[in-house]
C-alpha cells in the first residue's frame, strides 16, 4: 500500500513497522527504557507503598534488596483486578443462588 519493504516507508493509511536494523527507525530516539521503581510495582499491582519490604536474611525492612521485591511482586496476584472480578461474580451470584434454592424446594 505504499510502504516500502524492510518497515521503512510511509503509506497513507498505514504506520511502517519498526525494523531491527539500525537506520535510525525505532520507537526510542535518544532514549532510555528505565526500571520501575519496587514502589511503582507495588503501586499497579494494589498494594501499599513499601508493602514488600520486610525483614531479609537478619537484615531490617530499610535494608531489603531490591531482587526479593520484585520477585515477590511477580509471584503476587494484582489486587486491583481480583477485587473487580470479585465485584463482577457478585453481581450474578444473587441470581444463582435463587435458582438453587428454587430447584431445591421444588425436588
């Protein structure tokens, strides 16, 4: 449609994809790609600032790596998105349960 091969090129109705090559097309010019902070992880997973850390190997919460922090991030469940599934069930459950209890009168 107008773009050339390689994801170099411009179409009138399409963006060109990014190639691997170094010609100076990429998402990031000039750039850094930066780490989230433990806090910014803890904060879009639903939990408290600093909720992960505690105590590690005899050493005092303020002193708890970073390492152990974020694994135990990616091995928790976002709060966020439990609650609102949690919230979602609930809205149905009333109907399930009158039916259950309609077919268990009726038998």
């Amino acid at each position: 449609m107008g773009a050339k091969a390689g994801g170099i090129g411009l179409a009138k109705e399409c963006a060109p994809t990014l190639g691997t090559n170094s010609d100076g097309h990429s998402a990031l010019i000039h750039s850094a790609v930066r780490r989230l902070t433990p806090v910014e992880c803890e904060r879009l997973q639903g939990f408290p600032d600093n909720y992960t850390q505690i105590p590690w190997r005899g050493k005092p919460a303020d002193q708890c790596p970073d390492g152990p922090r974020y694994k135990a991030l990616g091995n928790s469940w976002a709060v966020p998105k439990f609650t609102w599934l949690r919230c979602r069930i609930a809205r149905f459950m009333p109907a399930v349960v009158a039916t259950e209890q309609k077919d268990a009168a009726s038998h």
